[in-house]
C-alpha cells in the first residue's frame, strides 16, 4: 500500500526528470514500458501455475497442456514486445 510520502517522493522524482529535460511524454512511456513488463510477466507466471496444477491433476494431458501453455506465453510475449516497442518510439522521437 502506497501511503502519502511514498506518493510525494514519486511526484518529486517526476518533477526532477521534468526539470532534467524530459518530456511528460517521455515520462509516461517510460512507465508505460515498464507497465507492459510487469503485466506480461504476472500473466506468463498465471500461465505457468495453471498449466503446472493442470498437469498434476491430469497427467495424461501433459502434451496439450504444455503446447498451449507455451502457444499462450509467445501471444503474450509479443503483445508486450508491441508495447515496448511502441513506448520505445515515444520516448526516443
């Protein structure tokens, strides 16, 4: 839980890379990018689990299980690869 001088330290350190010659736009895809990271890792790593819990209860589907947990990773990869990408050109215009 973020309490109210975490939340100041944030805002100061956001004025201080404004006053340093970034953008706002610079700022906002740089957490943008960092969003993206986190979210495509917290998915990959839901995949994982549920695909591990599936396999043990049902050992026999490992093969199925195991392909669309990787086919299912790759689209999530990309996905954030794009929103890097994307936040990359924002913060390098």
């Amino acid at each position: 839980m973020m309490n109210k001088n975490n939340s100041k330290n944030y805002t100061i350190m956001i004025l201080e890379a404004v006053e340093a010659g970034m953008s706002l736009a610079q700022i906002g895809a740089a957490i943008g990018a960092a969003i993206a990271v986190i979210g495509a890792a917290f998915g990959i790593g839901m995949i994982g689990k549920s695909a591990t819990e599936s396999i043990a209860r049902q050992p026999s589907a490992a093969g199925n299980i195991r392909t669309s947990m990787i086919l299912t990773a790759a689209f999530i990869e990309g996905v954030a690869l794009f929103a890097i990408v994307v936040c990359l050109l924002v913060v390098l215009q």
